[in-house]
C-alpha cells in the first residue's frame, strides 16, 4: 500500500526516506530500549497521504511512540524533537510524535475517532510489528456522538483561526488548508452521528450523499478531499460559505442527536455504552474547575467541556467582534 492517494512515486520515496532514517535513528539511540513501538497513523498511515504537484509529501505525518510502560525520559523527548525539526526542515511539513506510556493507557482512548482510525491502518515504523494485534477494535458505527462534537468544535476553531489569519499573506496556505479541513469535518460530524462513518475519504463522500438534507455540503467535501488528496488542484475555498455550512451542520447534527434520544434509537444506546466509564467523573470535574472562568460549562456534568464549548465557539464565529480569548484558552486546554 503507497502512503499517499495519488501514489506519485516522488512523495512515497520522500516519505519511505523519513521513516528510514527516522527508524535507523531511534534503533541507534539508547533510548530505544523503553519503547515498545513507533506507529506512523494519520493520512500517510492510512495510504491517505496528499501529494503535491511537484511530489512533496502536504499533510502532517503523525508518529504514536509506544512506551514499555513508563514515561518517555528528557533524552527521549530531546531525540524526538530533534528528529521532528530535522524532517520539518526537509519535508516543510510538520513531523509529530506523539508518546504514551503503554498500550493500556493509548487504550482508555479506544472509543475516539483518532484511536480507531489508528487501528484500521496504520504502519510500524520501529519495535513490535504486533504491537497492535490484540487492540480493542470497534466499529466505526459505534462511534459517540461527542466524537461528531469535537469534530465540529477542532474544524470551527479552524475556521476561526483562519479569520484571525486571512490578512496575512504569508499565511494564505493555513487559511485555505484549515477552510478545507472544516467542510471535511462537517461531513464527517454527520456520518458520525448517523452511525456511518467510513475507513477511506471517496467512501465517506459516497456515504453522505445518501443524507439529501445535507446536499448543500457535497461541493465543499468534493473539494476538501482532492485538496487533501492533491493540494494545488483545487480552488480557492469561500470562507463565508464554509462557515455557512458549519453553522447548518451544528443545526443538522443537533437535531439528530435530538431524535436519537426521543426514540430510544438503539444504536444511539450502544454508542452512549462505549463512551461511558471513569471519564464521566473526570469531565465532572473538569466542568467544576472550569465554571469560574465560563459558568454554562457547568451542565451538563458528565459531559466533556470540549463538547459544551461549542456554543461559545459559535457566538465567537457569528460576531466577529465578539472577544475569543477565553475560547482560544479553554480549547487549547481541553482539546
């Protein structure tokens, strides 16, 4: 399998070179005895990479560092952002790792949308080839409609953070990539939410033609996956239309989580099954020690903040005078 969609054979010799020496030089690293294994996901993991005109490799290349069950040491740290600020300065992507101690702990994340498109492909880069044989797969249809939630709330603070950066020439390539990422995000949020989701881009595209009250979404999710796909081949993105869209998939979603619970729908059961445990608790809390600084995070408790930030996230999008500081702190915090 190539790592990117279009298979150029330019981008996955530029990307198998990453990972080799990436490999070579975590294997001659003493550090290399505390992980377990070095997991390539994201796009490039799923052979959903994007590719530019010229053959260089557009989107992040996400790393999970699996840990032998304990914290990565300061020489570990050292090592993995020497190796991700020595990629970025040749690939001019972004080159993240992400560590966790060990499998049990990557594993209380097994019902988000990050972790199980990990587990439906992904490529071992360094350490155990079967590092993820026995992972606790789920379906994609059981997926929490809080996975829809922080779709929405991550692609709107896109959309904002692409306001705030529109009058900065230099910033051109963020503002149209993050324009694109939310039409994408809105797609994804209602597939979610209807229990659809799919593994691969063109079949979720498939997928949400089926839903004929979000046909006004196509033409942006049509150009969002080839941007992702072939970054350079797509026009440039409309901001007010991608925010009209956002704002009528928060209405879409909102409804449908509405009917859900009015008609004891059965998936909807399963869903709330797989996303509860201690972390309800744990949102409590968090809600608790948030309410100082935004009170409606209050309620209700069990629920994430992430999730009830939404409604400030859109108060800050529609009123473009409206202060985001505080949204902007309480996201990077809970996000």
């Amino acid at each position: 399998m190539s790592y990117s969609k279009s298979a150029d054979p330019r981008v996955e010799r530029h990307i198998q070179d990453a990972l080799d020496c990436i490999r070579a030089s975590i294997a001659a690293s003493p550090e290399s005895s505390a992980i377990r294994a070095v997991v390539l996901g994201g796009g490039y993991g799923r052979g959903e990479g994007g590719a530019t005109p010229d053959g260089m490799p557009y989107n992040d290349m996400d790393f999970f560092v699996v840990m032998n069950g304990r914290k990565p040491s300061p020489g570990l740290h050292a090592l993995l952002d020497g190796l991700s600020s020595e990629w970025h300065g040749k690939l001019a992507i972004d080159i993240d790792f992400y560590c966790v101690n060990s499998l049990k702990a990557l594993y209380k994340d097994v019902g988000t949308l990050m972790i199980q498109e990990l587990f439906a492909g992904c490529r071992i880069v360094f350490g155990d080839e079967h590092v993820f044989d026995d992972a606790p797969r789920r379906p994609f249809s059981v997926l929490p409609w809080t996975e829809a939630a922080r779709l929405l709330l991550n692609r709107g603070a896109g959309l904002l953070f692409a306001r705030q950066r529109a009058s900065d020439p230099s910033e051109a390539d963020f503002v149209r990539r993050n324009i694109h990422k939310a039409a994408l995000g809105c797609g994804d949020a209602i597939l979610v939410v209807h229990h659809d989701y799919r593994t691969t881009g063109t079949e979720r595209l498939e997928a949400l033609r089926k839903y004929h009250e979000a046909s006004w979404l196509i033409p942006a999710y049509e150009d969002a996956l080839a941007f992702k796909y072939a970054p350079g081949t797509v026009k440039e993105p409309d901001y007010a239309y991608h925010l009209d869209c956002w704002l009528r998939t928060m209405t879409l979603v909102a409804t449908e989580i509405t009917r859900q619970i009015a008609s004891s729908d059965a998936h909807f059961s399963a869903c709330r099954i797989a996303d509860a445990g201690p972390r309800s608790l744990k949102s409590a809390i968090l809600s608790v020690c948030s309410a100082p600084v935004l009170p409606e995070l209050l309620s209700p408790l069990a629920v994430h903040p992430r999730v009830k930030l939404l409604r400030l996230l859109t108060v800050c999008l529609l009123d473009p005078a409206h202060g985001t500081d505080t949204f902007i702190r309480l996201w990077k915090r809970y996000n």
